[in-house]
C-alpha cells in the first residue's frame, strides 16, 4: 500500500469527467471519462479516487451509479480496491494493452525524424561562428576555465530576464552545456533518492530519466485540455512533500500551451506555500508562432529564491551550439559551479562566444525562427487535415509541436508501423509515466515543411493501411460501450 498518499478529491474529480446529466447510460459514461483520464495522463496511477457516496453527491446521481462506474473500472483494471483503504487507480498490465514496452526506442538510420523537435540552425549562425572565431584568440591567452560561465554571456543573459520582468544580475546566471545538463545539475544538488518531484502529464522525457536515475518518486499531474489546473499542482506538491516541481509554463512541450501571469504569479505563491521549489523550463520560451499575450518570466514572481529558471539555445539558434543556461540566487551559482567541477568543469568557449553574438540581435532570430515555425506548422496541420482528419489536437500558439490524438489507445504500435514506412515518430508514452498517453502522438513542425508533409503521408498509410498490429491494437484495447 505504499505510494498511495496522494487523494483526489470528489470535487476536484467531478469538474475533470465533465458528463452532460442526461447521458444515458451515466455508469458507464462516468467509467469511460475516468477511464481516459487515466490513459491520457490527467489522472495519475496509485490515486485515491473520492468515496463513492462523495462522488455521488458532488455529480448529483445515485450512489449505486458511481457504484457500478467503479465496479466497471475494477473489472476493466483501471480501479482497485481494498477493505479499509479505498479504491485507486490502476493500470491494466502492458500485455491486456497489446504493447510493449514504450520506453525501448530502437536507433534506426534513415528515417525521417518526426522524434525530435530540434529545428535546422538559422541565417545568422555562419556570421556569428566567424565573429566569435576572430574574437576566440583574445580568451586563448587565459586557461579557458569559466566554471560560470563567459561574463559577457552571463550579462546577455541576464538582461533578457530583466527585459522579461525578472531583474537579474550577471552573478545568477550559470552557462551550461544545453538545458539537459542544466536538469542534470539542479537535481544531482537539490534531489536525494526517495525525493517526490512533481512534473506535469505530459512532459519532457528527459526529467522522467533523471528523475528515474536519482532514485526519486515521480509525482505526475494532468494538463486538461484547458490548461494547467492550480488546485491539483497544489495538492500534488502538498500531499506528496516534493521538494521539487518541474514545470514548463511556456509553450509547454508536449502540448505546446502557454501559461499566463496571474497563474504563474498563483503557481509561485503555491510552491511557496508547500515549501517546494520550481524549475521552470524554459527552453521554448522565444518561440511564439502567433500574436499571443506577452508574458512574464516565472522567475518575475519569485520574492525568496523559490524559482529555478532553465533556459537553452537550441530552439531559437540551433541545437548544435549546446549552450544553456540556469538563472537562480548568487549563493546557488556558487554552488552549482563548485558541484559541476566533477561534472563537466566549464561550457566551451568558442559556443558561448557564438551566443553572445546571436544574444546581440535576439529580434532577428526570432522572426525568422517564427516565420519558419509558421510555415512548418501551416504544412503540418494541412497535412494532418487532408491525410488524418480522425486525428484532433489543440492548435499551439507557439514551441514546436502538435499534440495529436488518436481515435484509439494505438501510439506504440503506430510508431512501429511507421518506422517500416521511414519514418520515427514520438509515441505519448515517452511522454508519461505507468505506459499512460497511448492514445497520443508528438508531430513537431521543427523539419522543413516538405518534410513533415511527406512524413505525416507516411504516417497515414501505416495508419490506414499499414502493418496489420495497429487495427488489430486498436480493436483489443478499445471498451465495448
């Protein structure tokens, strides 16, 4: 019974299965909503769900309906139960699922990499290389040793915070090789084996494999489809003690959302409250598509230190450069730069040099990464239309990628499908945990717009007429309502 301290209330439960009173028959609509929030990561696993007398009464229906809704959910796997302790929620085994493991991922050359959202470097990358060149000799005549990074980099830095509402000195800042070692480096200091870390459901692969090595507790919380909901971040961070929460408010990756100031000023005052610190990725922060509200950056709220910004080169520049950056207090630089000395020690010089100039004419970089995001995504989305309309998705305002889902729970198979037809695709399970997310797949607009238009034909002849396991998953999983 271990793992099972974490409760959902019936009020809260009531406002995610959102069921028009007069369906008919309620049970199984009540069984089926619950359902899908357990397989689209909305509704962890080893949840308590409420009593089923609260339940009944926070819907309006009868106890012996949300009975037989539960009853069903046993019966199915998604609900266990025991005397005394409640019922939770459950997976079916992967077997009854009908796939494999989503976590293997097989390298295979020549595909086309609808995997990685990892854009193509832009124009002013080939100046900027040279311009570091002829400036490199000056730094040669030192060690080449900055553990925190070049100073004029760490200014550049710095001042785009503050342009982004979150004064910042050059001392808060810490150059790293890319976000992902800057997510190596605040959980190997912050994060002991056992330590709850909430993450949002779905999220960025890379912290759930962190988190897994450090021997932590993963502590997920659904993104409805109207965006983040504050009281279950709460509840998650209290009832799970995490120390920390990993988050990506801007243009979230994978569902590309974009989260406003007055819930990110409620989301800091929240941690606040739970003792638990944020890291705030935001590596996809200057990629807006559209003409959407500015924001501010997270960190703007922060009044104690609570806030841990993650920020990267790779998807406004290019993805080659590796070169990211942490902003926090003073005190944590320091310590982060004494912790790296066995990590890594310092970030190349020629690559931040490189920055520094792209970090000169920002603007520039990202109007052209928009109107090539724009262009891709237009080419994706028509693609999507035309080959795949049973397919849905919420249209991103900015990032780089559609959040696609499927008419069934069928992402594994689709993306083994799709591989025989030259093309990798990202299945939801890479982006979950307990092989939640089956019924979703990641489509960046990342690649050229003749590429994932000829990926996305591709894709669509595995799914309508490819190798016979996707029909055959989508047949096995799918309830008889």
């Amino acid at each position: 019974m271990s793992g099972l301290n974490r409760h959902i209330s019936a009020t809260q439960l009531a406002r995610l299965v959102r069921i028009d009173p007069g369906t008919r028959p309620y049970y199984q609509a009540l069984a089926s909503s619950v359902r899908s929030l357990i397989l689209d990561g909305g509704l962890a696993v080893r949840v308590r769900l409420p009593a089923e007398r609260h339940l009944a009464a926070e819907l309006g229906v009868s106890r012996t309906t949300v009975t037989s809704a539960y009853d069903r959910l046993r019966e199915e796997g998604y609900l266990a139960s025991r005397q005394g302790a409640g019922s939770w929620t459950e997976l079916p085994d992967s077997g009854a699922l009908g796939v494999d493991n989503p976590w293997v991922a097989a390298e295979s050359g020549g595909l086309l990499p609808m995997h990685c959202a990892a854009p193509a470097a832009g124009a002013a990358l080939a100046a900027a290389v040279e311009a570091a060149a002829a400036e490199l000799p000056r730094y040669a005549l030192g060690i080449g040793y900055e553990p925190t990074g070049l100073p004029a980099l760490r200014e550049l830095v710095a001042a785009r915070y503050t342009e982004r509402g979150a004064a910042t000195r050059p001392e808060q800042i810490l150059i790293t090789p890319g976000a992902q070692q800057a997510m190596n480096l605040i959980t190997l200091q912050l994060m002991a084996p056992g330590d709850a870390l909430v993450v949002e459901s779905p999220t960025y692969p890379h912290i759930l494999d962190l988190a897994r090595l450090r021997a932590a507790r993963i502590v997920p919380v659904g993104i409805p489809p109207d965006g983040w909901h504050l009281d279950l971040l709460t509840s998650a961070m209290r009832q799970s003690a995490a120390r920390l929460a990993y988050l990506m408010p801007d243009f979230q990756n994978p569902t590309g959302r974009l989260m406003g100031d007055e819930k990110r000023a409620e989301l800091v005052a929240a941690a606040r409250a739970c003792g638990t610190t944020l890291v705030i990725d935001e590596s996809w922060a200057e990629t807006a598509v559209d003409d959407v509200p500015a924001t501010r950056a997270t960190a703007a709220f922060d009044t104690d230190g609570r806030v841990i910004s993650i920020g990267s080169a790779s998807k406004l520049w290019w993805g080659g450069l590796r070169i990211g950056w942490i902003r926090t207090t003073a005190a944590m630089v320091r310590r982060l730069a004494v912790l790296r000395a066995g990590v890594d020690i310092a970030s190349p010089v020629l690559e931040q040099l490189v920055v520094a100039r792209l970090f000169q004419d920002i603007d520039a970089g990202r109007a052209e990464r928009r109107r090539a995001l724009a262009a891709s995504r237009a080419a994706l989305t028509a693609a999507l239309a035309a080959e795949l309309p049973s397919w849905t998705y919420t249209m991103p305002h900015g990032g780089g990628v559609v959040w696609a889902r499927l008419p069934g729970p069928t992402a594994t198979p689709l993306a083994e499908a799709a591989a025989s037809r030259g093309v990798r695709l990202a299945p939801g399970p890479w982006f979950g945990v307990d092989g939640t997310l089956e019924a979703y797949v990641r489509m960046p607009y990342t690649q050229s717009p003749q590429v994932v238009t000829e990926a996305v034909r591709r894709v669509a002849a595995a799914f309508h007429g490819g190798p016979g396991p996707v029909r055959r998953s989508f047949e096995a999983v799918t309830p008889a309502l």
